[in-house]
C-alpha cells in the first residue's frame, strides 16, 4: 500500500496554538500602549505605520488587529483538530488495524482514498461506531462551519449564529480530542 502520512509530521498541538494566541494578542497590547504613549507624548506615532492617526483611529486599527488574530487562532484550531484525525485514520487504514473504527475506515479509504470528508465521513464512523461521542462531534461540526466561511475568504454573508472564540473553540476541540482517546485507541497527532 502506498504510504500517506509522511514520516515526520508538522502539526501541532491545539495547546500551542492557544498559548501561541495569547503570546501574541498581549504583544499586540503592548505595541498599542507604546503607540499610543507615543502619540500622546509627541502628538504623533513614532511607528510610521500609523502616522497621521489619532489615538482613537490607532485604537480602533488594533481592536481590528486583535479581532483578526481571534480569527486565525478559531483556523488553526480547527485546522490542526482535522489533521489529527486526518492522522488516526490514515494511520489505521496503513496499518491495517481490525477494530470496528479501523474496518471502517479501510472501507471509507476504498471509496474516497484520503479525500475523506472531515464532517460527512471521518466524524461520521466515530459517531456510528459509539453514539456517545456525538454530544462532542456536533458541535465541533458546527465550528466547522465558521471555520469553512473563514478558509474560503469570507466572501459570503457568515450565517453561523454563534460566536466563536479562541477559548470556546479551543475547549471544543480538546473536549473532542480527549473523548475520542479516552474512550478508543486514538492514533491522531500532537492535539
């Protein structure tokens, strides 16, 4: 069988990827204190950036900075949650595990090879193999959704009515990722 996972994976752990968004959401904090204090002190930003922008237009650019960040962090979540699922089921269709999941998922790979969806097939089998993961699946299947509008360059009109946030995502994913392996043999990656 032709291999499907490299032999050193890059992913990285949802754990990593929050701490990386409040790292860099408390620089951005400390950047616009700085530009504020100096606009204040010399009546104008020492950052050329925001040259010719009064203290609320500076404010407003970082509460927009803050927002995006917020959004990409929500991305990476997501993102790095599918590849270790991605991860478990290409690693059992590999080695040919014999559990219920596993001959499951060697069927999926049949039809669909690793172009699974995440949602409508890989989801799917942990649902139909143990009806208790689906208090975990649903709403991770709903963050899909804002993580869908997101990756495509929001240029539709977002119709996700929850507001989704680094921390909210963050426990979704781990509370996913922690039923899954406390409950089966779990073969993802870093979560």
């Amino acid at each position: 069988m032709r291999k499907y996972l490299p032999d050193e994976l890059e992913n990285v752990s949802i754990r990593h990827i929050l701490q990386y968004f409040y790292d860099t959401e408390q620089a951005l904090i400390l950047y616009e204190d700085e530009i504020v204090s100096s606009a204040v002190s010399r009546n104008m930003p020492t950052d050329n950036t925001f040259f010719g922008l009064s203290v609320p237009e500076v404010r407003e650019r970082f509460i927009s900075d803050r927002s995006e960040l917020g959004k990409t962090t929500v991305l990476s979540l997501i993102a790095a949650t599918e590849a270790d699922f991605r991860v478990d089921y290409l690693s059992r269709v590999q080695a040919r595990k014999k559990d219920k999941i596993s001959k499951a998922f060697r069927q999926l790979f049949r039809e669909k090879r690793q172009f699974a969806a995440l949602d409508k097939d890989l989801l799917r089998v942990w649902r139909d193999s143990d009806r208790e993961l689906e208090s975990v699946t649903n709403p991770f299947v709903e963050a899909l959704k804002y993580r869908h509008w997101l990756a495509h360059g929001r240029y539709w009109l977002n119709r996700v009515n929850k507001s989704y946030t680094p921390e909210n995502v963050y426990l979704i994913c781990e509370n996913l990722l922690n039923a899954v392996r406390q409950r089966h043999i779990f073969y993802g990656g870093q979560g």
